[in-house]
C-alpha cells in the first residue's frame, strides 16, 4: 500500500521560500509518476509540478516556472517541492501525488491531466503567503 505524506507548509510573506517534503513508501515498481498538486477552496485541484523517478523532464505549471522546483532523494524516498519568491496566489493546501507507471507525469506535461489520473494522494499541507 503506498503512502505518502507531506510536511513543510505554513506561514510566509510575499517574496519568501518554503521546502515541502514528501514521504513515500510502499510503491511495487521503480517506475512512478510523483508530483505536486495545489488547491484552494471552490477552485479545481492543479498540477503544479511533477517527475517521472526514472528521470525525464519536470513539469511545471505556468505559474510557477522558475520560482519551483521539483525534486527527489531516492535514497530518502522523498519527494521535495523548493517554492521560492513566493506570492500570495500561491496560498493553497498542497498536496503530494503519485500513480504508477508514466501516464501521470506524461499527462501533465501535455497540460491533459486530472486529480484522477493520480491513484494515489497524501494529506495535504498549508501554504499561506502574505502581502
């Protein structure tokens, strides 16, 4: 059973940084697509970026290329989400992402993936950005 779970949100002004984390465990093959999804209430779940652990290149939504950056530590299992010049749009729960295989990270990339093309979800975490 794969689970996953986030740590690293919380409280920081406009134009600061935070590192999410996310813990992985319990995935059957190497060959996964992780990613980073946001949501804010009465608004759809985002991608926000993503990875594939063989390698590849990230995906990163618009609004957040060349402030995030996504990464992994496979020895740690962990997933880590870098935000810098952090903005007050960014304020969302965060939440760590993943599904086997390709599909997930592909789809992304080709801007054509949903919430449901990710099996699995951790809990979430908070991000909030003040003015």
């Amino acid at each position: 059973q794969v689970q996953l779970q986030e740590s690293g949100g919380g409280s920081v002004q406009a134009g600061g940084s935070l590192r999410l984390s996310c813990a992985a465990s319990g995935f059957a093959s190497s060959s996964n697509s992780l990613a980073w999804f946001r949501q804010t209430p009465g608004k759809e779940r985002e991608g926000v970026a993503a990875i594939h652990t063989g390698g590849g290149i990230p995906y990163y939504a618009d609004s957040v290329k060349g402030r995030f950056t996504i990464s992994q530590d496979n020895a740690q299992n962990t997933l880590y989400l870098q935000m810098d010049s952090l903005k007050p749009e960014d304020t969302a729960m965060y939440y760590c992402a993943a599904t086997g295989g390709v599909s997930g990270w592909l789809l992304l990339l080709q801007h054509r993936a949903t919430p449901a093309d990710f099996r699995y979800w951790g809990q979430g975490t908070q991000v909030t950005v003040s003015s």
